[in-house]
C-alpha cells in the first residue's frame, strides 16, 4: 500500500486561536483530549500558553514564535491567546483527528452516549457563519466547566473517570480509525521498509519515482476546537 499524503502521514493546519473571553478571564480555545494522535504547536506569531492535564497533574507551557511544542495522547490541552496567537499544528496520523480522534472535557452528563456528546459539539456546516460561531463558542464555555472540575478535583478518580468515557465514546469508530491508520501511517512506514530493503539489494529504481507536490488550504477560517483553522486536502 502507497502512502500520497503529506511525509510520515502528518496532517498540518494553520490556526489563529479565539480570543474569545472565558468566565475566568482568559481568552482561548476548548480544552479537549486525543486518544490516539500526538500533537505538535509551531508558533508563528502572536503570545499565549498552552494548559496541559495529565495523570502527572496540571503545567502552564508559555507560547512565542519560535515555541515548538508538543503532547502525546491522553493530555487534555487549553490554548490561551494573550496576543494573537497563531500557530501551525502537526498532527499524528492524517486524517484521524477529523474522524473523531477528540473528545471534549464536557461534564459527565455530556459524555454518556455518542448521541448526546454529538448533541452538544457538533457544528452543523448548513448554518450561517454567526450560528457556527455562537455553537463553537457554547461548546467551549460548556467544556471549560467540566475542564476545571477535573482541574481542580483532589483525587486522581475524575480524570480517570473521564478517560474511561472518552473510551467508551470512540469505540464504536475503531475499525475505522484503524483502516485510516492502515492507509496512512502504517503504510507510510512500510513504504519507507520497502525503500531500505530495496537499497541494500542495490534496487535504486525508486529514486526515479520522484515526485514534487504542492497544495493551498482546502478550506480557510473553519471552526476548530481551539480557533480559526485553514485545511490541507492532503491531510484529511
């Protein structure tokens, strides 16, 4: 199988993150976590910090241009906008955090059935851009209540509560995320396999296969979890 995407089946995006303000004050995205998928932040402007909670506790990771950070899955993350913060975001296997590999630190209530978390996150695309913007933003203030229970919680039990629902919410779409890992990252390493294999034999003939590609964003300004996101085709 031939992997097309982008190299080692990364998806990118370029985001701007909300500056819209919380009830605490601070202005940023919707705290979420990734199940399977790690995550990576370059910054290209602006200032802010992204919040982290993991089973290790609660950290504060400053963001300037330059900053490149990243998380692997089970860390629930906050973007915090102080000044215009934009970022270019690396993403593990193309294509699987737009299938769900995300789940919001909604309140419990939220997260007992696929039917009615997607009740309370989904964007409708059918909807006038105001109407996108008003739902996105109660998504965020509805995960920000449920983030800082865990936050503040004084036992490791909530956290652990939540990671078994976030489970539980996603396993209905397993199979497909693992035919997407199959075509994508899996099979970007195999080809890179293939290729090492084929050089100790003395086979240079896919040296000759060499191809340029290059590509605009497919969508500019979407509704993401965390901001204003411009998409490549190539890594969905």
């Amino acid at each position: 199988m031939e992997f097309t995407g982008l190299p080692g089946a990364v998806a990118v995006s370029h985001l701007s993150v909300y500056d819209w303000p919380a009830a605490d004050g601070v202005c940023g995205g919707t705290p979420h976590m990734h199940l399977t998928c790690s995550e990576a932040y370059v910054v290209t402007g602006g200032s802010g910090a992204v919040q982290t909670l993991t089973t290790s506790g609660y950290e504060v990771t400053p963001l300037v241009p330059g900053t490149v950070a990243w998380f692997t899955p089970g860390t629930i993350h906050r973007l915090v906008n102080e000044d215009d913060l934009r970022i270019t975001v690396l993403m593990q296997n193309n294509g699987l955090p737009e299938a769900g590999d995300a789940v919001l630190t909604l309140p419990p209530e939220y997260l007992t059935d696929p039917e009615t978390y997607a009740a309370a996150t989904a964007i409708p695309a059918d909807v006038p851009e105001k109407e996108q913007e008003r739902i996105a933003r109660a998504r965020r203030d509805l995960a920000l209540q449920g983030y800082r229970a865990l936050r503040d919680a004084d036992s490791p039990e909530p956290l652990a509560a939540f990671h078994r629902a976030a489970a539980a919410l996603v396993r209905p779409r397993l199979a497909d995320w693992r035919a997407r890992w199959q075509r994508g990252a899996q099979a970007a390493a195999a080809a890179t396999g293939d290729q090492l294999d084929r050089l100790d034999r003395g086979d240079l003939s896919h040296l000759s296969d060499a191809v340029v590609k290059s590509e605009q964003p497919a969508a500019y300004g979407k509704f993401g979890m965390c901001g204003r996101l411009d998409v490549y085709k190539g890594t969905s």
